[in-house]
C-alpha cells in the first residue's frame, strides 16, 4: 500500500505535467487521490498546478471535512468526494481543461463514436454530462448517469474529468482524453470520422479478451456510425483488377499518341 508521502508526490508530480500540457492554465483544474486511512488529498483552490507542492495539499474527509493543511481545498471538491462516494474502486480523480476535449464539451459534442481501437479498450465512449455550474454539488450530480460505466467524461461548457486506481491511472486517461479529441478535431477537418463497422468492434473485442483479458462489455458501448454508399468498400477479384490496370494503361496509351 502507498504511504501519504508517496500520494503526496504523485499528486505533485502530476499537477505539474498537467501545467506543462497545458492542460489547466491560471488556478484552474484539480486533483485528488485516496489515503490509506480513507480521507482524501486533494490540491489546494487558487493555487497554479505548476506551482503545487506536497505542503500545499489539503486532507478531507468523504464528509468534506478539513482535517489538515493551511489552504482551503479546491472549489470543485464536492465533484470529487461524489466519485469517490459512489464509486469504491477509484482512488483518485483529475479535473482539467484540456483545449480539444473541452472544445468538444462546449460545442456540445460527446466522444462516443466507435473510432480508435485503443480507446474502445480502455475508455469505452465518452459521454457528455449536462452542464452544472462549477464549484457546485450540481457537477458531482451531473455525472450520474455514467458513474458506473464511465472513467473519462466530458462536462459541458466546463471541462473533463477522469479517475482510475491511482493517481497516474487518473492523469493518463485525461492525457488520452485530449490526445483522442485532437484527432477527432483533425478528422473532422479533413471531411469526417469514419467509424469502425460492429463486426469490427466485435472482433476488437474477441482479440481484447484473448491478448489482453480486458472485457469492455462493461463500459459505455461505442457508436457504429452507418456508412455512406460512397464509404463502401469494393471488393474485386484478380481478374477484374487486372482488368482495371490494364484498361487504365489503354487509355494513357490512347491519350499519349493523340
């Protein structure tokens, strides 16, 4: 089991990469983890992550209680205490602003999609939850409906948030979080996302199970978008390939003695 000390410097750690990635910019953005003895430590409000050191942080109880540190905690602490409150297995929990996945919550748009395999596997989709005004127990609330299937979610007009088992579990789903909404934002740009068929995912699943032993049956199952006839895929024999090239030669040929 991890000793306080130990939490404490991850947490520091992890403030500081999410201010390099320009995750959270100014005093935004938060992060908590789970102490042995079952209180919470979180970053202190008002308090740049690139700045945060271990004496900085705050110890609360699942009541909301302060039980050390000279700051007051982060103003979205009741977010925090309501994962930690209805889901036993999270033991730690990041809030950031990261520029893509937020432009995607303040356009509105939820990640579910059926996209990139890797994201299938270890996020499922990622859905959008209500917008709730900061700093209120409106935004633990909003995120109940995906508490239970849901490590990554988008808040609407506000940001992301994403926990897993420890604190570097939490920071890499948001970094994958805002990774995946980049290239989303890119292959929207270039015509539309073209998703994955359901036998595709199905297979993904099987290979999941059989290479990894990782069911996503149990996250928020992803959206086969239909297919356009023109996304279609053709599939021709030998022959009629050959046919093709050497119809294409033809023409060149005809066009080069004109």
């Amino acid at each position: 089991m991890k000793t306080r000390e130990h939490i404490a410097q991850e947490i520091v750690e992890v403030c500081h990469r999410v201010a390099a990635q320009r995750f959270v910019t100014a005093m935004d953005g938060n992060i908590s983890a789970r102490l042995p003895n079952g209180n919470i430590l979180c970053t202190p409000t008002s308090l740049n992550k690139g700045f945060v050191t271990a004496e900085d942080l705050v110890e609360v109880t699942l009541e909301g209680k302060q039980i050390s540190g000279t700051r007051k905690p982060s103003s979205e602490m009741d977010m925090h205490l309501f994962i930690y409150n209805n889901r036993t297995d999270v033991n730690a929990v990041v809030h950031c602003h990261p520029p893509y996945a937020t432009g995607f919550a303040v356009a509105r748009i939820p990640m579910t999609e059926c996209v990139l395999p890797e994201v299938i596997v270890g996020l499922g989709a990622i859905p959008l939850a209500e917008y709730a005004t900061p700093s209120t127990k409106e935004v633990g609330e909003s995120l109940a409906p995906y508490m239970k299937n849901a490590d990554a979610i988008l808040l609407a007009n506000h940001g992301a948030v994403t926990y897993g088992n420890d604190v570097w579990c939490a920071y890499f789903r948001m970094e994958k979080l805002e990774h995946t909404a980049h290239i989303l934002f890119v292959a929207h740009t270039l015509g539309g996302i073209k998703t994955l068929s359901a036998g595709e995912v199905e297979k993904l699943r099987t290979v999941s199970i059989q290479n990894y032993g990782k069911d996503f049956s149990n996250k928020i199952a992803c959206e086969v978008l239909p297919r356009k006839e023109s996304d279609e895929e053709i599939e021709l024999t030998q022959s009629e390939y050959q046919h093709i090239i050497e119809e294409v030669q033809r023409q060149l040929n005809q066009h080069h003695h004109k």
